[in-house]
C-alpha cells in the first residue's frame, strides 16, 4: 500500500516537471536527426548495409536512456534539498519501501518516456528498429531499469556531489565502451574491453534485433542489465537497514 | 510525556547539545527558548530520532516506546523550521501525501485533510500550487503537513519566521488551540514574546545547555535583583554604549532603534548617573520608563547577551 503511495507519488512528482519531459522527448530526437544527418555520407562510403540514422537511433537512444540514472540521481537529490526527506524519515515508513517505491516509480515513468522516443524516432524520423518492436522495448526497459537504480542507489548512499562526480565519470566511460560514441572496431583490445559494458550487449542486441529479428543477444542483454540492477538496489537496502 | 536523560551531541569539535536531561510533561505547551545556534533543533532532531544521540536518551512513557519505533512515529507530528513540502503540489496534494504515509485513507483521509487545510485557513487555497503561496501561507502549509495524521505530540520549529504578522498571529491562535485539544507541544523560538505569550512552561537553552528551566513567574522571580531602565530617543543616533557600561550596578546596555535599554543590579540607585550620561552624550530624550522582567532579561542575566544577538 505505502509502496504504491510512493510509485505514484514519484510518477506525479515526474509529470509536474513538464518543461524537462519535454527537454527529455526533444533533445533526443534532433541528436539522432543531426548525427543522422552528418554522418549519412560517411556511412554511404563505407558501405554498411544500414543507414547512420539506424545507427544512431539505437546508439544515441541507448546513450539517453542511460543518462537516465542523472535524472534519477536528481530526483532523490532534489527531495532532500527541499526537507521533504524529513517528513519521510518522520513517517512510519520502512526506508527500503521510499528505495524500491523511488526507483520503481522513476523507472515507470523513464520506461514509458523511452517508449514514447522509439515510436517518435520511428515515425518522424523514419528509424528502422527491425521487423519485432517487443524485443526493443524489453532491453531499452531493461537499460532503464539498470539506469534508475544505479542512479538511485548513488543518490541514496552519496552526497550529491559524490554522487553527480560518479556518474559523471561513469555515464561517458560506459557509454563509449557501448559503442554510443563510435562504433567499437571488431577485434583488438577495445573490442574485447568493451564487452564489460553492458551498453555493449544493448546495443547489439538491440542492432542484431533491428536487422533481421536476430535474438542472440536479447537473454545476456537483459541479464547483465538485471542482474547489475538487483546487485546496485541490494547493497544499497542493505546499507540502508544497517543505518536505520 | 517525554524524558530526556543526559543527551549529547556533537558535529565535529562543535558540542550542539551538552547532557541535557529534561521532561516535558503531557499536555503542555512546552518552550524551548534560545539564540540561533543554541542548539534547539539538533535538541529537537533527537527527539524525534531525525539523528542519533552521542550518549543519553529519550523516551516516550506515555507512547509505549522509546525513541523512534513506528508507534512513537506516528503519534509524534513535527513542524521543521525549513518548509518541507513540495513546490509542484498544490496545498492538497502535499497535505494528502504526508498524510498516506501515516496509513490514513479513503474518506478519513479526505477528513483530516480538509480539517488540516481549515485548521491553518488554507481552505480557499487548497488547489493553488505551494510554490505561488506567499511566506505566511508556506509556514502554514509546514504546520499543515505536520499535523494532519493527527498527532499526540507535535514540535514546532521556530515556526514565525520570516512572516507576515497576520499569518504569525494565525499560526500562535492555532497553537493554543491544538494545546486546548489536549496535544504535547514543544515549540521552540527565539522570540521571547512569543514564548511569554504561549509557554507556560520554558526552558532556556544556551551553547548546548539548558540554563533555566520553570514557569514564567519561576524564571522571573530568577532576576528580581535587576531592573531595567528604557530611554526612548527622539531621533536614532550614535551612543557611546561602552560609557554606560562603566556605570556601577549596570550589567548591559543595548540600542534597539529608539530605544536604549539598560540593565542594572537592584539597590545600587544609579539612576541619576544614568541621566547624567544622556546629558553627557547630548542624547535627546523623549520618554524614560523602567520595565519588569521579562523573559528576555532573564535570558540578558543569565548570558550576558541578548535573545538576538
């Protein structure tokens, strides 16, 4: 029951801030138009058998959702400027139902967000996310959990400055090593470094998914992603109840 | 009831509260008066279980509990001096929320909501989001959120800060009201007049420690060796306060705006040395009255320093 109060309360929280949803849909869409766009003669040259908007409509996708763990990170960061964490600490409320209720309600709201992008890139811009678009959004949701609970489990256990300098460094290191930069070349060390991305894995997952239904990827994709995010929310419940 | 017995606590080399055992009674109206930085709200932070105590403890006999147990939580209501709600709500919305986490639902909640929102005359502006409310109606909001699961015990933090005195009037009508009620209720300030104006019971608290601790009638009968003489000025304009001070029997000198206030010791009879240095200093004078003591001059005798200093 409190769990529930607090998903809703955090999806109502997300809904008010509607110039940022809006920055979040928008900002999105024109980077995959402009890398699109810039690179599309390149990609003609090398002879890929997709263009750079598919490209870049699944990379710099993957590269937003990510960024999601700052927008989570922000959220907590910002009930605790406002004393409002006060009141929830005051309440008889476990400290691990605000944790999950937090992140559920965060990763419900980026979830939808995220779906809502995929279907805006597919139709305005003319992005082929493949012949199946169950398992695209399944990993971008998968992504998203594994965002939100790092960027909720930061927030909880760090100061913001902490917090935001961690992300900070580790949102572009995980992202470049995904490929979302550039591509990854095919052999050689960052090839093999790269896997210990799991941006890597949703991405070719996701590239394998949008060209010819191929689901190789799709199982260890969304295991890494899961399996990273439970560890993350478990050590910070963890940490949580020992406090309390 | 609450019982605090030999609390400590530090941040770093700073001592916020030093071994400070004191027992509020049920039903009172209880007022924690002293200077910013004296330690009031770390005093309150641990007793509502916000931080933990270096050594001591607090306990709730009346709530079957110690300190922070989910029944003690629910029946103790907390107003933070620092508005705690959020701006993208409207009044409603941030009142039904706090109130959820207390288990309130369904029709009961819609009730205490709509009670909390006329209790503190946000009634009209229950759907106005809190971020366009002015200073007074935040605070009021604060109290609302406070409130509003109904509880036993409720600590005000300095809760007339800042504000419009309509709003503050408001706020000090409702106090008395929720102590009629039949509510415990701490409220701290740095307004002495507040303090005198609702407290019947009052603890002076200085660097971390309680220095005085009765009714009214009991701190002031602390100070009944001293008097005080004010000196209403006609225009404001520089005293030498220092040459005041070297006047046997005077134990503090301050300039509010137009009003030099000096304390003396009883007996001593310096009243003419007093007028002797207004005419020294060429200081024009419209009015001279001694007043009794108040709360502030007990805190003046105690310290040294006054209430705002």
């Amino acid at each position: 029951m409190k769990l529930w109060l607090i998903i809703r309360h955090q999806i109502r929280l997300f809904s008010k801030t509607l110039n940022i949803l809006v920055l979040l849909i928008a900002a999105p869409l024109f980077l995959i138009f402009t890398f699109g766009q810039a690179f599309s003669a390149i990609w003609d040259k090398g002879g890929f058998d997709f263009r750079a908007l598919d490209y870049f409509g699944i990379t710099l996708l993957t590269l937003v959702v990510f960024n999601g763990a700052q927008i989570a990170s922000w959220g907590i960061h910002k009930e605790k400027k406002s004393n409002t964490e006060t009141r929830l600490s005051l309440a008889p409320i476990k400290k691990d139902t605000v944790l999950f209720g937090t992140f559920l309600g965060t990763w419900i709201i980026l979830s939808l967000l995220t779906f809502l992008l995929v279907f805006l890139a597919h139709f305005i811009l003319s992005v082929d996310y493949g012949p199946s678009i169950g398992p695209v959004l399944l990993l971008l949701a998968a992504e998203t959990l594994l965002a939100v609970s790092l960027g909720v489990s930061l927030a909880f256990l760090l100061q913001e400055k902490a917090a935001n300098a961690l992300l900070q460094s580790l949102i572009p290191l995980i992202c470049f090593l995904g490929g979302c930069y550039a591509m990854i070349p095919e052999s050689g060390v960052l090839h093999s470094v790269s896997f210990i991305s799991p941006l890597r894995w949703v991405n070719l997952a996701l590239m394998a998914s949008a060209r010819g239904g191929d689901n190789r990827y799709l199982l260890p994709a969304l295991l890494f992603c899961a399996g990273l995010s439970a560890l993350f929310l478990a050590l910070t419940g963890i940490r949580l109840r020992r406090h309390s | 009831m609450i019982e605090m017995n030999n609390l400590t606590k530090s941040f770093g080399s700073t001592v916020a509260v030093n071994n400070i055992s004191l027992t509020i009674p049920a039903g009172s109206l209880f007022g924690l008066l002293g200077p910013n930085g004296a330690g009031k709200t770390t005093l309150i932070n641990l007793i509502t279980g916000l931080v933990s105590p270096d050594s001591g403890t607090v306990r709730f006999p009346g709530l079957n509990g110690k300190k922070a147990t989910r029944e003690v939580k629910s029946k103790l209501g907390l107003v933070p001096q620092d508005q705690a709600f959020y701006l993208n709500y409207s009044a409603g919305e941030n009142i039904t929320f706090f109130a959820g986490l207390y288990g309130l639902k369904g029709k009961v909640l819609k009730e205490a909501v709509e009670r909390a929102l006329e209790f503190t005359g946000l009634t009209d502006t229950g759907k106005k989001r809190a971020k366009d409310f002015s200073g007074g109606m935040k605070r009021r909001l604060n109290i609302a959120c406070g409130i509003v699961h109904n509880p036993d015990i409720i600590i005000l933090d300095e809760p007339t800060v800042g504000i419009d005195p309509q709003s503050r009037n408001h706020i000090l009508r409702s106090v008395e009201k929720l102590q009629k009620e039949g509510r415990t209720i701490i409220y701290t300030t740095h307004y002495m007049e507040e303090a005198e104006a609702l407290c019947s019971d009052i603890a002076i608290l200085d660097k971390g420690k309680i220095i005085a601790r009765g009714t009214q009638e009991e701190l002031k009968l602390m100070i009944q060796d001293h008097y005080r003489v004010i000196f209403t000025l006609k225009r404001p304009e520089k005293v030498d306060l220092q040459a005041f001070k070297k006047i046997p029997g005077v134990r503090h000198v301050e300039l509010e705006d137009l009003f030099l206030k000096v304390t003396s010791e009883v007996g001593i009879g310096n009243l003419n040395q007093l007028t002797e240095e207004v005419n020294r200093q060429q200081i024009l004078v419209t009015d001279i009255k001694s007043d009794s003591p108040s709360l502030e001059t007990v805190f003046l005798n105690l310290t040294g320093r006054s209430l705002r200093d």
